[in-house]
C-alpha cells in the first residue's frame, strides 16, 4: 500500500462552462478544475505526486530526481513538493539554458531545485543515471521520479480522482483532457473501472500518434490495477487516443491553440496553457464544431494546469494580441 502525502487542494472545483457551452451552440460544457491543486501554482503532477513522495518518503529518500522539457509543469511541481517536505530536488532539463529563467524554470528556482541542462533528448536519461548515482555516492539517498510522474504508483492519483469526481455528484458523458506521458489517462481509465463510470474518456494526444501512445497507457493501466491488487482490469477499448491534434509536434503553438486559449480566457477567465490545455481544448472544440458530441450530452474538460508557461518565451510573444 502506498503511503499518501497530502499535498493537493482536494476536492477540485467543477464549473459549468456557460458562456462557452452558449457560444460554441455545443454539449453542455463543465470543467474539473486541477489547475488549482495549490501546490507551487497547481496542476495535474501535484495530485501524482501525493502518492510518489509517499513512496519516496517510505523509502526515506532525501533527494528527488526527475525530467523533463525547460517549461515542465511537472519538474516545477516536483520541485515544490520537495521544498514542502524538506527535500533536496535535481531537475534534469532538455535544452539550451536560457539567459534568464521565464515561466516555470523561474518557479523552479524559486522553490530552490538544482537544475542540471542537457543540449538533447537523447542524452537526458544517461545524465539522470548519472547524477542518481552522483547523489548517493554522496549519501542523499535519492528518488527517481519518471517523466511526467507517470508509473504505476503516479497513476494511482487519477484513479482516486475519479472517486472524487463521483463524490462530487458529476456523471458526465465524456471527459475529456490533454493526455502526454500517459499517467492522467491510465489512472482515469483505471479510476472510471472501478467506479462504473458510465461515461467516456477522451484524452487528446499532445505529442505521440495514437498507435504508438496506445501500448504506453494500456501497460500503465495494467501495472497500476496490479497495483490496487485488482484483478479484474479495465477493459482496453475503454482507452480512447485522439491524436489528430498533435501533428504540429511538442510546444508548436497553432491558430488553433491560440484561440482555444483567448477563448477560455475572455469568456471564463480561464488559463489554459499553451503546450496542453491549449492544444486539448482547440481538439475539444473542433471536435464540438464538427457534430462529435451530442447536443444533449454533458461533457466535462478537465484542465490539468500548465499557465505559468504562458509566461515564458516563445509562448507569450505568440499569444499577443
Ligand atoms: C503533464 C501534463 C499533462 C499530461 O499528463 P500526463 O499524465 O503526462 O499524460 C497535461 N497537462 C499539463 C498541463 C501537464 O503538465
């Protein structure tokens, strides 16, 4: 049994999306709101990272490690979680230090992460190995945490957050959400299983063509309902990847984002991000645009944070007005 910290705001508000169910003449529109989770500004990462820093604290790590591109809401979230419990916390980076920190890279240094740069993708995990090793030679027993948070014990999270959903009294007929390293849906999947949830669940694939993405949630879904000691895990068609969306590739803002994000802003005053909310609203929206769901049918958006991203280059350059 994993041992869980508190670090969320939970439960997380749902509203309804009213202007914005009138405007685009669609389903009726809700949205969970996890981009208030609290923790060093929020987002879905802190809910994963409840159940992975009790591990790491049963393990009585000292130090978490973890990955991820310059503007990850995840590091930065891994890099709160640690300065709340008195943790040490290295960031592994992918791309070329800027002259400045923006967005989260500043919230990263502010929380007081160690923030190791490498020029490539491919040379990210050979550089986690090596300061994993680095840390314990020196005697701080470190935690690797995976990219995105998401491993079985990460997926655990969303599992729990559709019993909350249920508690909240919300039944929608879909949800929908921006799904990268897999742990979000595979936990959702698993949650929706557990709860009968007589609704779908979509996620809007960000940067992977759904063929490829589709074996990478299916073994997260079977390793976390293992976990549970479940027997009886969700059936695999209850995975549903659309990645029509994605083809721009990681980070590439589009028209489409943009008006996703000017239009949650200026009829809800909701944030969305530009890498994926951003991206999982525009593919909500053409999706609403071109008859996918049923005008009776209530679908419900849940927003996995991201905005403090808004704020670094080259996102706000793109999103002037
Ligand atoms: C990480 C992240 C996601 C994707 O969640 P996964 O569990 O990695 O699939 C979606 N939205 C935001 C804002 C994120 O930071």
């Amino acid at each position: 049994m994993i041992e869980r910290i508190q670090l969320a705001h939970l439960p997380t508000p749902i509203e309804h999306l009213s202007n914005l169910t009138r405007i685009l003449k669609g389903p009726d529109l809700y949205v969970k709101r996890d981009d208030l989770t609290g923790l060093g500004l929020g987002g879905n990462k802190t809910r994963k990272l409840e159940y992975l820093t009790g591990d790491a604290l049963a393990q009585d790590s000292e130090t978490l490690i973890s990955a991820g591109a310059i503007q990850s809401n995840h590091c930065r979230q891994v890099a709160a979680a640690a300065a709340k419990l008195g943790l040490a916390c290295i960031l592994v980076l992918t791309g070329k230090k800027p002259h400045h920190a923006e967005g989260n890279l500043l919230l990263d240094r502010l929380s007081g992460a160690e923030v190791v740069f490498v020029p490539e993708q491919s040379q990210r995990d050979a550089k986690m190995a090596q300061v994993f090793e680095k840390t314990k030679k020196a005697g701080l027993n470190p935690y690797l945490i995976p990219y995105g948070g998401s491993n079985a014990v990460g997926a655990l999270a969303y599992a729990n957050a559709m019993h909350e959903l249920k508690q909240q009294g919300c039944e929608p007929d879909w949800i929908v959400f921006a799904t990268s390293s897999g742990g979000t849906q595979a936990g959702l999947v698993l949650g929706a299983h557990q709860t009968d949830f007589h609704g779908k669940v979509l996620g809007i694939s960000i940067d992977q063509p759904a063929e490829e993405f589709f074996p990478v949630v299916e073994r997260l879904v079977i390793e976390a309902s293992a976990l549970t000691g479940e027997y009886n895990a969700p059936p695999t068609n209850s995975i549903l990847i659309n990645s029509d969306y994605c083809t721009a590739g990681y980070g590439v803002l589009q028209p489409a984002e943009v008006e996703a994000i000017h239009l949650f802003a200026s009829r809800e005053g909701i944030l969305l991000d530009p890498v994926y909310t951003g991206r999982a609203a525009a593919g909500l929206i053409d999706l609403i645009r071109k008859g996918f769901f049923r005008p009776s049918e209530k679908v419900l958006f849940w927003h996995t944070g991201g905005a403090p991203a808004l704020f670094a280059e080259p996102y706000q350059g793109a999103l002037q007005t």
